[in-house]
C-alpha cells in the first residue's frame, strides 16, 4: 500500500497584464504529496524545501488553463440576454465586464449551460442588436507563474484513492483573471447608477454613532498587517484614510508617523497609532487637507466601497504622496450595506479589484500597479460569525507607486 505525506500551505499563481501584476493566494489545509497535482517539480521542490519556503514553478499557456479557443467566442441577440438580466433585476450587460454564464442559458446558438451555472462569461463587445460573449478561462492565454509555501507537516497515511486537488485549478476556479482587461481594452465599470447608495443622507449622520468594532475577523486583519508591513519603513510619514480605531499597522515601525483622516472624532481619538487625526468627509469635499508629496505612503483599509467621488479622490492622493511612494488599498467582502455604492455590489470581488485598478489608472499618477487577493484560510474559532462562516474573511489588495514627475 502507497504511503503519502501530507502538509497544509499557502499555494499561489502569479501573472502580468498589460500595466499590472497580479498574485492570488489559497491556502489548503490538506496537501496530499502522492495524489494531488502539483504542476512541474513543484510537489518535489516544497519536500526538499520544508515549511516555511517558498517553491516556485513556471507554467506555459495551455500547460495548466486552457488555451484561448475561438469557438468560446459567440454572438446572441441582445433582446435574449436583456430579457435574462431583467428577470434577476440585474443593469444592463457592460463591455469587458463578467457575469454567469448562467444568464445564456436558452440563447439562440449556445449549448450545455444550465441557469444555475455561476462560471464567468466576459462581455467582449456590444452592438445594435447583438452582444458578443466569451467563455474563455479569464486567465486563458497567461503564463503563470506557480508557487507554494508549506506551512507545516501533517504526518503520513496508507493511500487509499479519494478527492483530488488540482492546486492551479483550485485557485484559478471562479475568479482569478477577472481583475484584467482583456487586450488592454478599457472596462465599462461605469453606469449613470454606480454610485448611488440606498442611504444618500449625510454622511457626517450616519458615521456620528461610535463603532468600536471589527469590520473583519482577526486573521483578515493579520493578513492585512502583513501587507502594509511590506511597504512601511522606519521615519516614513503614512497618511491612514478613512481611519477608525485600528489602523492595521500592527508590527510596522513605530517610528514611522501615523496621521488619520476619518469621519468620527472617538474613534480617531481611540486609535493608538495615530500621531494626528482630522475630521473630513471625503463624499462632501474630496479634497486632501495636505500639501503636496507631504506622504511617504497612503493606506486605505475596507472602505474604498463607500466613495462616491474616487476619480477625484485617487487624484488627490497621488498630488500628496512622495514620488515613488505607494498607495495601498484593501477591502473584504462585508461593508455598511446602508453606505456602499451600488457598483460594488453589483460587481463580482475580482471585479471589484478591477474597478479599484481603473481609479489607479484614471488619476494619471500611479505606475507598477499589483493586485493581491488572499483565500481559503481557517476563520478563527473565537469570531462572532464561526462556525456559520468556517473560512477567514478574504482580504483583496491593490496598489500603485507614485510616478515620478516628468
């Protein structure tokens, strides 16, 4: 009888598009060595390795996703896919933008897809009376780059058959390519509703109760301290936007000086890593009360949902960061559903990574853009929502350098 190792790890795929680069993180929590796929050496490297280092593998297109295929190219009539969008009171179909596939089922020409499919078809092109559609694999045509990090040893068992992991499948499945354009052709994210929200009162209403709460579980808030830790050095000036009480910047250095902009006077005032705080809503006067390049880096933890200016807002804060400094933003998937603008909830979460990219690129002042999402880790046991949600809040990250002036 086969005998086999097992290990728990973080798995990730990597790849680059037109102007970013992007990785997407699962961790497994049952890696079997002698049944899973593991693709190239990648399985021998992490044995050889041992936890705590990375292995990595370079995949072809084609090797692991499949090659873009004409044939997953179709025109249906727009009438017939309006009628499905109207049914699941969805907007109208955008260009470059993804939806189930569900929505094509019973579309003149298209075959074998059932309503209740939730795989992602890509909007390529709309005209007078037809939509063109794409059920390419969002990553079909990538070359990607796999990698693994065991995070420890689960002993040894006798092989006796079973479930399969597939790791690049795994990742790649519902999501992971959705945060790109396609040909470095624009996304319409864009429509004459995106930003309307169900509560449209002022702000400075809503946000006057204290909420001294976490909005994330502990581990999606390690996840993102350890994202800010990578950018932060000793001495920097960080601007924390749209700051509360906690400002995930557990483990930085504490010389580095923490100034928040936020909504509410006591919770800025209970944050201790603020050196400095004022009170500004954004929605109302998307200005920076600072002057120029006065940062050396801008955070914005779970709350780039709630903007109803960012075009502008995205601006301004390249205007106040050093050249070459970054702006980091990260979100989840649980908001103020009163406050969050309609876009994003209409938006699948890889999507919402593309649509932050675009308000990086629309500013004119941001280069080396990079996109992050983080899966599949264990909810701590003592969070209010375990064990209704058994996985961690996932955590998605974006990010860009300030360009440097010409």
């Amino acid at each position: 009888m086969q005998r086999t190792k097992l290990a728990s790890g973080d798995c990730f795929i990597q790849w680059q598009s037109a102007d970013a680069r992007h990785t997407d993180r699962q961790f497994f929590s049952k890696i079997d060595f002698w049944r899973d796929i593991l693709p190239g050496g990648l399985g021998e490297q992490l044995l050889d390795n041992g936890p705590g280092i990375n292995a990595e593998v370079d995949v072809a297109p084609g090797e692991q996703i499949p090659h873009v295929d004409a044939r997953a190219v179709h025109s249906v009539r727009k009438q017939e896919v309006s009628a499905a969008f109207s049914v699941r009171h969805l907007t109208e179909p955008c260009e470059g933008r993804f939806y189930p596939r569900g929505l094509l089922a019973g579309c003149l020409g298209i075959s074998d897809i059932f309503r209740q499919d939730p795989h992602p078809f890509r909007v390529s092109r709309i005209e007078d009376e037809d939509i063109k559609v794409d059920l390419n694999h969002p990553l079909a045509g990538y070359p990607l780059k796999v990698g693994a990090r065991i995070d420890r040893f689960l002993g040894t068992r006798e092989e006796r058959g079973g479930h399969c992991n597939d790791i690049v499948a795994d990742i790649a499945e519902m999501g992971p390519g959705m945060q790109c354009r396609r040909d470095n052709t624009a996304v319409s994210f864009i429509h004459p509703h995106a930003f309307d929200r169900i509560d449209d009162t002022d702000d400075a209403e809503f946000y006057q109760p204290s909420r001294l709460v976490h909005h994330i579980d502990s581990k999606a808030r390690a996840i993102i301290n350890g994202i800010y830790q990578g950018f932060i050095k000793p001495d920097m000036r960080i601007l924390d936007l749209m700051s509360s009480w906690v400002s995930h910047l557990d483990g930085v250095p504490e010389s580095a000086e923490v100034t928040g902009l936020g909504m509410n006077t006591t919770e800025l005032a209970a944050n201790p890593r603020l050196a400095s705080y004022q009170l500004h809503d954004l929605n109302k006067t998307p200005s920076l009360p600072y002057t120029d390049a006065s940062f050396d880096t801008v955070i914005c933890s779970v709350s780039v949902e709630y903007l109803i200016r960012p075009f502008e807002i995205f601006t301004e804060v390249g205007r106040i960061l050093k050249p070459g400094g970054h702006f980091i933003v990260t979100f989840s998937d649980r908001w103020f559903p009163p406050k969050v603008i309609q876009l994003w909830t209409e938006l699948h979460p890889f999507e919402r990574m593309g649509l932050v990219l675009e308000y990086f690129r629309q500013s004119g002042q941001f280069c080396d853009l990079s996109t992050e999402s983080y899966r599949g880790w264990a909810r701590p046991d003592d969070d209010k929502y375990y064990p209704q949600r058994l996985l961690a809040d996932p955590v998605y990250a974006v990010w860009g350098r300030r360009k440097s002036p010409d």
